[in-house]
C-alpha cells in the first residue's frame, strides 16, 4: 500500500519528501502532467537526443495538427495540488503516481521492447507485473481532467461552499474532491483491472492516444467507474500499434480462451473501431506518432462520448467488438512495429505472421 499522506518534519510541521522550503516556493505552481510524460514518449518520435517529438490535435481543431514534446502537452498549474484538513497544502498525489510510474515503466520496457517480436514472448506478465502495472492503469483512469469534470459536474449540488477562502487557499481546496475520489478508489480499481483477463494486442492500423488515454467502453462516464471497470471492455493504446484490452463479460461470451490472457490481431475494420473508441473519449485533445498518422486512412465519424459539463446531450456511440484469439504459436515481426507495408495486390501477400 502506498502511504500519500504529508509525513512529520523534524519540526513537526507536516510537508512532503521535498524540503519545506522548496514545497513552499511551488504550492499550487508546479506544471502537473494528468498523461504520463513516460507514456507519451511511446507515441512520440526521437528526434534528437533526449529530444521527442509528438502530434496534437485539439478537439475543436482535429484537422490542424501541430508538433509538441511530451513536456509541453497534458500540463495543468497545480493540478495535483491539495490541502489537508489542518490547512496545510500537499502535493502527495502527485508523489504518488511518480512512485507507480516508476515501477510501471519497466514493465511497460517488457512488454514493448523485445528486440524480435511485435508481441514480448513473456506473456503472460508475472504476477508481480501484472499488479504493478494494474496499479497503474487504476491510476491512469482516476486522475483524467475528464474524470475530474465529470466529478465536479456531478458534486456540484453536494460540494461544501468554500468561496469565501482566500484565493490561495480557495484554488487548492477545490481540487480536494477529485484527490481524495483517486485515494480512496485507487487499490480497488486495480484489483478490479488484475482480476480480469488481458490481451495484447498488435493493430495493423495506426493507434492513437488521449488525455484519457484509457478507454472505458460504452461507460466512459458512468457514476459508478469500479462497476464500469468491472462489466465494460477496457482499451490501453500502448504505441502506435501495440496496446491492451480487457475484454468484458459479454465480449468474452463463451470463448474459453477470453477467459484467461492471450494475445490477439487487431485487423482491418478492428483497427479501425479501436481508433474510433480512443478518439471518442478524449477530453480536449488527441495524440500520435508523427509518422503514424491514423487521419491518413481515417476520419472521426461520430460526435464522441457527450461531455454533459459541456452541455453536449447527444446519444452516446455503443461499441460490440467481436475478435479472434491470436495463435500463441504465431508471432509478429518487431520491424512491423516501426515499418508500413505497401499497398496489397493480388499477388503479393502481406508478410506480417510468422
């Protein structure tokens, strides 16, 4: 279990692993990132040394594409900034997800950088893979500036009034609600995502990422997001042709092999279906690799998921995925990760399995 909560200084006031000075020159100023800077270099192209490069296109802009680094992008000033009961400001929340994201990124380096295949021959995960990437997951669903509209849209009849504390403290008290709702859901959030089975999954079609870079299907909003967690398919994009999915109850229906991990082959009108869903809960902006651009075989077909804080109140698009196990005999050329083969003929057949 991981302890979020301010410990004791030698003075006895309450501050985080930071020195009181420091935590005191960057209350509520620090740049939060709400996606990884770790996971959005998996989209992002190596440009220079230690320099990457991504493509951003904002919601209301989708055709104007614009490069970035992944610094530069999925930032809010003191977005992670919170203040406990005795008034004190913390930044623990955020001390938190470095510490997950940490143990997360190696085995992300599992999954995706085995130097021969598309698809890491060490699948399934360990146990203690599977949990510590499981705790990460909860947290990339949990802490979305859509997840915390969503909350405020929701508690904004229950909230406690606090406009008449002074900015400071005012502008630190109202991140509270979202802070505590990722504590107190986190662990069992996880333990929901471990507990079912998981697939990677390779896309001949290029895959995009979000600020919500995981995609709740058909619920992405629901009130209750462990039941949603529970009954939904679950979509991770982990690069631009690799990701994860956790099929739900009634995806899995009566295939035994859904049913425990496995690996599947995301084809054709699959890879198509798996850009529109990641596409359709984004909260202000996607992303993806500068050279695999998934508008240069796609457009967006749907008004996405209805953001209600924004007044949107059209119909929510529905998802049924019907897929294929991947034979764990067969494999996919690592180059496939990174190349895109011509255009099919007749008389060429493509040379991705092995």
């Amino acid at each position: 279990m991981y302890d979020w909560r301010e410990k004791p200084n030698r003075g006895g006031q309450p501050v985080g692993k930071a020195s009181s000075g420091k935590r005191a020159a960057k209350v509520g100023s620090t740049r939060d990132h709400t996606v990884p800077q770790m996971y959005l270099k998996h989209f992002a192209q190596h440009v220079a040394r230690r320099k990457y490069e991504l493509n951003v296109r904002r919601l209301n802009k989708v055709n104007e594409p614009f490069p970035v680094t992944p610094t530069g992008i999925a930032a809010e000033t003191g977005y992670y900034w919170g203040i406990s009961a005795e008034g004190v400001p913390h930044h623990a929340v955020e001390e938190l997800f470095t510490s997950l994201e940490g143990h997360a990124e190696t085995v992300l380096k599992v999954l995706l950088n085995d130097p021969d295949w598309a698809l890491t021959p060490h699948w399934p995960l360990s146990p203690d893979q599977r949990h510590v990437l499981a705790l990460w997951m909860a947290a990339q669903i949990l802490r979305t500036t859509r997840q915390r509209k969503r909350l405020t849209h929701q508690q904004q009849t229950e909230a406690p009034d606090i406009t008449g504390l002074p900015q400071e403290v005012h502008t630190l008290a109202q991140n509270n609600p979202h802070l505590r709702y990722i504590v107190e859901n986190l662990v069992t959030l996880a333990l929901i995502l471990e507990a079912r089975p998981w697939a990677l999954g390779f896309s001949d079609m290029c895959l995009l990422t979000s600020d919500t870079p995981i995609a709740i299907w058909n619920r992405p909003d629901d009130e209750d997001q462990l039941r949603a967690a529970a009954l939904s398919d679950i979509l991770l994009p982990l690069d631009p042709h690799r990701f994860l999915f956790l099929p739900g109850p009634a995806t899995r229906g009566t295939d035994r092999r859904k049913y425990v991990d496995h690996l599947m082959h995301a084809e054709g009108a699959i890879g198509f279906a798996l850009v529109e869903v990641a596409y359709d809960v984004a909260d202000q902006f996607v992303i993806h690799h500068p050279e695999h651009d998934p508008w240069k075989h796609w457009k967006p077909n749907s008004p996405g998921q209805p953001k209600p804080w924004d007044g949107q109140t059209h119909s929510a698009p529905q998802y049924i995925l019907e897929y294929g196990v991947f034979a764990p005999s067969q494999n996919i050329e690592r180059r496939w990760t990174v190349e895109h083969p011509p255009p099919r003929s007749p008389d060429v057949s493509h040379p991705t399995l092995t």
